[in-house]
C-alpha cells in the first residue's frame, strides 16, 4: 500500500475501493446530536448534525484514526436548490460512498490483511469537518466550511471554503457571476492582497514570494458577502507556501459599487 501522503478526497476516493470487502468494523458510531435552528422570514430550517468515527485502537496498534462531520440538514428545500445542495454533499461529505456514515466507517476501518508494520503508516490520522450556514435569507444561501486533516507527511492540512448558492436558481456562484467587471476587481484583489503581505503599491507582486508563474495575481475561487463588503481568501498553497498560511480580506461595498452586479451591492 503507498503510504505517500494524499489529499483527503484521492485518498478516500481509493481507500473506500480497498477497505469496501476488506475491513473490521469500526467502534459503535458517537451518537449523532442534533440541534435544530428555528427558520426566520425567508430562512430555511435546518438541524446541525454530528458524526464520529474512531477507529478500534487494538486492531490499529494504538493511534486509530478519527473521522468527525460537523453540518447542517435541511429541511423543506425547494427544487433546485434541493439538487444543489446535494451535489455538494456528495462531494464535500460522501466522497464517493453513499452516505457521510459510510465514508466515515471507510477512513477509520482497518484492511483485513494490512500489514503490522504498515499499520505504524497510518497512526494518528484525522479528519475533520465543520460546516456551518453563516448567511441564510430569501436571496443567498452560504455554507462555510472548514476542515483540518492529517493523512501522514511533515504536517497536517487546514482548508476553509464558501459556497454560495442562489436560492432562485440553486445555481453555485462564481465571481463572474456577482461582478460586471473582474478586471476591476483584479486590480483592487492585487492591492488588497499587497498591503496584506505588507508590500509596497509600487512593487510587483512577484515581491510577494508568491508560487505561482508570471506577474499576474489570480482571482481565489473561494469568497463570501459579509456584512460590509465581500471576502477573498487563498487556502494554503494556492498562491503562496504553507508557512505562509492562509490569506484573506474583506473588501468594503464602498469599493464595489462599479464592480458588483446592482443585486449583490450593499
């Protein structure tokens, strides 16, 4: 077994194949708490749902992994937002299995005829992700999530993502799809992310120490409206080191008003 560290979606995409027929079951799940939010005018209802896995520490020669969801599940939701949201889960909570349940007894499960030696590979692996709904009205409903995983290697790994979907059309934005001008927002990401990293206007970003070819900042796919103005942020690695860390900023509405699209602008 290749015991090189993978990204959790490739891993679990292969390791769910190859523990399916050959696994030991899992400790009894930690009972599921739910807590339900009471739904505003224009709110969707949902109940916040908890999952964990450990797996058995004999079986893994102590250090099993663990596998925890934290996320939101709604109730009454209309087509096609319906249809968004589970194409999401699919992704960011089933990886390939048929349920958050199975793919969490999937990474914690241990192979019938893994070796003892090999078991050592896989001590003290994580997974964890909390998804929480920080905008909710009639117009855009936000999920954020944020997960912290270690599969083997020097480090751990912490992403943090939004996702924004229109409740009319259930359809994902994109930045296209909220600005009228990306070249504009380029230019104000460009300085934004300069003072930021705490160089000049005048400097090229290359300055930056950035990872990325050319002189060109891109645009993160990862943003969110808050109340004053819309955030950018760069996971690790995106455009800069691990040291680094993750980059992020809000851009005030005052700033966005020739950028934004008038539904979007505060």
């Amino acid at each position: 077994m290749d015991m090189k560290r993978a990204t959790i979606p490739l891993f679990l995409l292969s390791f769910l194949l190859f523990t399916a027929c050959n696994q030991k079951g899992p400790k009894d799940a930690t009972p599921v708490a739910d807590s339900t939010q009471t739904a505003g005018p224009d709110t969707l209802a949902y109940t916040i749902k908890i999952l964990q896995r450990t797996g058995d520490s004999i079986a893994w020669k102590g250090g099993p992994p663990s596998y925890s969801l934290t996320y939101p599940e709604f109730s009454n939701v209309p087509a096609p937002l319906k249809d968004s949201l589970a194409a999401l889960y699919s992704r960011v909570l089933f990886y390939g299995s048929a349920s958050p349940d199975s793919a969490a007894n999937a990474f914690v499960a241990v192979p019938k005829d893994i070796k003892i030696e090999d078991a050592a590979a896989f001590k003290d692996w994580f997974y964890k992700l909390e998804i929480s709904v920080p905008r909710n009205n009639k117009q855009i409903l936000t999920l954020a999530g944020m997960s912290d995983e270690y599969t083997g290697g020097a480090h751990g790994m912490h992403t943090e993502w939004f996702t924004n979907i229109d409740r009319a059309t259930g359809k994902t934005l994109q930045l296209p799809d909220v600005v009228v001008n990306l070249h504009a927002l380029a230019q104000l990401n460009e300085q934004y992310f300069k003072k930021e990293k705490g160089i000049t206007a005048e400097q090229p970003i290359k300055d930056a120490g950035l990872l990325i070819e050319g002189d060109t900042l891109p645009l993160p796919g990862n943003f969110t409206f808050t109340a004053t103005g819309l955030w950018l942020q760069y996971n690790l690695y995106e455009v800069m080191s691990y040291a680094d860390g993750m980059i992020g900023y809000n851009i005030p509405y005052s700033e966005l008003n020739a950028i934004l699209k008038p539904e979007y602008r505060k």
